[in-house]
C-alpha cells in the first residue's frame, strides 16, 4: 500500500513539471514514505532519513520530508528525533505534498485526520513495460486487532467509489496495463453504498483489456462463498490465489489479538477453498511471540500450517506498537524463543512452498510474461496464476503482458521453470 502511495505521489508530482532523479544526492526534494506496522520497520526508516539528513551538510538547499504511518504516528515530535527535517505529512494529507514541492503551502506539520481520503486523485505511475499495476479499492480498518497499529494510523475504514476504481482500472488499461491487483487492509470488507467486493470484482471484469485480476488482503472473517463463486466463474481471469492471514492456530492467541475468529472457521474456510479448487494457491500472514503464547501454542501454528499446505507465508516476530491493547499485556515470549520460532516458521514455509511448487512440475501454468531474466538474458520471465514467478525458455521472441502456456520443468520454493508449450 506504501508503494502505491509513493507511485501516486510520482505520478502527482510529475504531473505538476517535478521530475525523478535516480540518486537522493542529486534530489532538491526527497520523500520518505514510512511503515509503522513493527518497530524494525520504524527503526530502518528513521536510520534511512537521518543518513538523508547528512547530505544537507553539503547541500544545504535539500528539503526533506516524512510521509506515511510514521509521519501520522509521530507527528511533530519527529522534528525532535529528526534534527533537520523540513515537514512531516500524515496519511490522509498526502495532497499536501505537492504544495509544498512549489511553495504554495510552508513545510510543516500536516497530520489531521480526514476520513474522507481515499487517496490522490491520481492513478500510480507506471514505468515503461510494467505490465501490472495496483490499485487501492479501500484505506483504513475497522478491526481493532490488538497488536496492530493500523487502524490508528490508516484511520478508519472507508471504500472508495466504484465508479473511481473502474476509471483508474481503465486509464491503467490504456497506458498498457493488463494485471490488476488490488490492494485494501482487508479487501473482502470494501463495501460502498450497497456494493461489496464480489459487485466490484463482477464490475472490474467487465473491463475489456484486464488479462488477470488479484486482490490482497482478505479478512478470513469476512472471506465470502460470493468471492468463491466469482473466482470460480472467472478463474481464467482471477486465479484461485487467496492471501488469509491466519496470525496463530491457537484459539486462545486468536482471541487475545482479536481477530473476530477461531481455528474451526478458519479450517471450514480452507475446506471450502480447497473443495472448489483444488489447486489453490494460499498464502498467509503469521506472528510468533504474541503475549501469552506457549510453547503449546506455537506447535499448533506449526501443525495448522502444514494442514493448509500454505503456498507461501510471511512471518513476523511480535512487536509491541504504542497506543495498541496489546501494548498494555505483558510482552512475557523472551525475545530468544521469538527468534527460535521465528526460524522454525520459516523454515517449514519453505518446505511448504517448495512443496507446492514441486507438485506444478509437469503441468502447463498460463504464465504472464513481464520481462527477460536478470540473470540469464536468454530467458524470458513472468508470472503463473499462482503469483509464482516463473523462467520461460523459448525460441520465440516474447511481448511483455502475453499470457503464455509454459510447461513446468522444475520448481524452487519461490521459482518455477520451464518451456514455452505454445511451440509443441
Ligand atoms: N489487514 C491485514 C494485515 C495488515 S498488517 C490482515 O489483518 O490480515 C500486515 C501483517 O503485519 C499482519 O498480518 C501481521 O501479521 C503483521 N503485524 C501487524 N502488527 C504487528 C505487530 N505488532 N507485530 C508483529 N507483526 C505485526
Ligand atoms: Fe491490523 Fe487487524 Fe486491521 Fe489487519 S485487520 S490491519 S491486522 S487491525
């Protein structure tokens, strides 16, 4: 969602006469977009501004500037962490930036809350041959987990129109686009007026010219049978690839960070995924350490990952966010055992996920073709439906933005290779 944001901004920024310098030594302005979401996150991003902050030693001319959850979480009182940084910009205060960047409007502080954002209105700026682009259907969030310190700085949850998504979608179609993907706290919550996320899903494959269709991230408590049905129906065009944070197996963790769901219902859901594809591709978000969390429960994280078969995870250690419920238990795991089961949770994600891939040698993936390899030039690469990234071979030469049929020769946790089959 940074990355969006950032892209809109460019876009913006372009738009009004600004122009991109590759180096932050060559800038005059320069932005630095901020995640909250873990302390580490936090750290990396003010290390990253006070290095920036050196430069004005040389060129003291250089403005500087701090955007995104940081920006909304600190406000102010990073002009006290941050000797000489010129203006600090919030989430929903984003426009804010360009004004500043032309000197209409002085740089400072700018963190109030406007729970009418949805956003630039802009789309994001789109490099030469990008073949996907994102787009944010919704900002904010409503769930209050107790670890999290989303809903604090996004704000709360709001939608944005269908008929302003549909335009961004067609405009990023025009400009050579042919992947969407979008992006929302929790995307199976978007809803506006009475318009829910299947609607907007049965609306945006309505646009010609949209070759594939993903969405992260979903809420497992409001992951609908509605969005099963679309998928089934369009799987050509949105493959069966679902992004389900779990968090923990353990039902006592899931209540203590209040996720609004048990094990059971997570299960269900999984079945239900499974029964209707059986070549799903799911993937999930975990954090070990949560106050509280034994020994015991973490064995049950372990067990539940291995009884989704999770094609990928992304794993976290906790992190206590000021402001947050969880803030106020005991943070009781030593931060020994949070790296040991860490390690223990990528470790098996790995074997997951090279279990998955391995199981897609010998079939034939429709791969969306995004460029030529960095590493061996005399092969083309894209994407399966699966997010997998794959290496193509072939004697063809291939567009960016082709969806081709590949035979999958070998796999690697993250990489699969193989032929164009378009050539037997
Ligand atoms: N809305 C999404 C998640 C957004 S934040 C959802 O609920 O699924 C992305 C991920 O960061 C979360 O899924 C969680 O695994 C992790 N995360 C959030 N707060 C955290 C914290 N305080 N410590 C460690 N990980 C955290
Ligand atoms: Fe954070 Fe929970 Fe909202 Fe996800 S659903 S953004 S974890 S509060």
């Amino acid at each position: 969602m940074n990355k969006y944001d950032s892209l809109t901004l460019k876009q913006q920024l372009n738009k009004e006469g600004h122009y991109w310098v590759e180096k932050p030594e060559r800038a005059e302005l320069i932005i630095v977009n901020t995640c909250a979401v873990r302390l580490h996150a936090e750290n990396r991003a003010l290390g990253r501004l006070k290095t920036l902050i050196g430069l004005k030693k040389r060129r003291s001319n250089i403005q500087i500037g701090i955007m995104g959850c940081v920006a909304q979480e600190l406000g102010a009182k990073l002009f006290g962490i941050l000797h000489g940084i010129d203006f600090v910009v919030g989430t929903d205060q984003v426009d804010v930036i360009a004004d500043i960047a032309s000197g209409v409007l002085e740089p400072a502080t700018y963190t109030n809350v406007n729970s009418d954002f949805f956003g630039l209105d802009t789309s994001a700026f789109i490099p030469k041959n990008q073949v996907s682009s994102f787009v944010t259907i919704m900002r904010g969030c409503n769930n209050l987990c107790s670890y999290c310190i989303v809903p604090y700085v996004r704000g709360r949850e709001r939608s944005k129109p269908e008929r302003e998504i549909l335009s961004e979608i067609q405009q990023n179609i025009n400009r050579g686009i042919k992947e969407i993907i979008l992006l929302g706290q929790n995307v199976n919550s978007y809803k506006y007026g009475n318009i829910y996320f299947h609607n907007l899903l049965r609306s945006i494959i309505t646009i010609n010219g949209v070759k594939r269709l993903r969405f992260v991230t979903n809420h497992p408590k409001d992951f609908s049978d509605e969005i099963l049905d679309i998928v089934k129906e369009y799987s050509q065009i949105i493959p069966p690839a679902f992004h389900l944070p779990l968090q923990s197996g353990s039902d006592k963790i899931l209540s203590a960070m209040n996720r609004k769901y048990d094990l059971k219902h997570y299960m269900k859901m999984i079945e239900n995924i499974y029964q209707r594809f059986s070549n799903a591709a799911i993937s999930t978000d975990i954090i070990v350490g949560f106050p509280g969390e034994t020994e015991h429960d973490f064995k049950v994280t372990l067990e539940t990952m291995r009884a989704v078969k999770f094609a990928g995870s992304f794993s976290f250690r906790y992190s206590v966010r000021p402001g947050t419920y969880a803030a106020s238990l005991e943070d009781d795991v030593p931060e020994k055992t949070k790296i040991g089961r860490l390690q223990q949770i990528i470790d098996l994600s790995i074997k997951l996920a090279e279990k998955y891939s391995q199981e897609l040698i010998g079939t034939v993936q429709q791969v969306l073709v995004n460029g030529i390899d960095k590493k061996d030039p005399s092969l083309f690469k894209g994407t399966a439906p699966s997010g997998r990234n794959v290496l193509i071979v072939t004697h063809k030469s291939l567009e960016n933005g082709d969806i081709i049929p590949v035979y999958i020769e070998s796999a690697t946790a993250w990489v699969l290779k193989g032929r164009d089959n378009s050539l037997c």
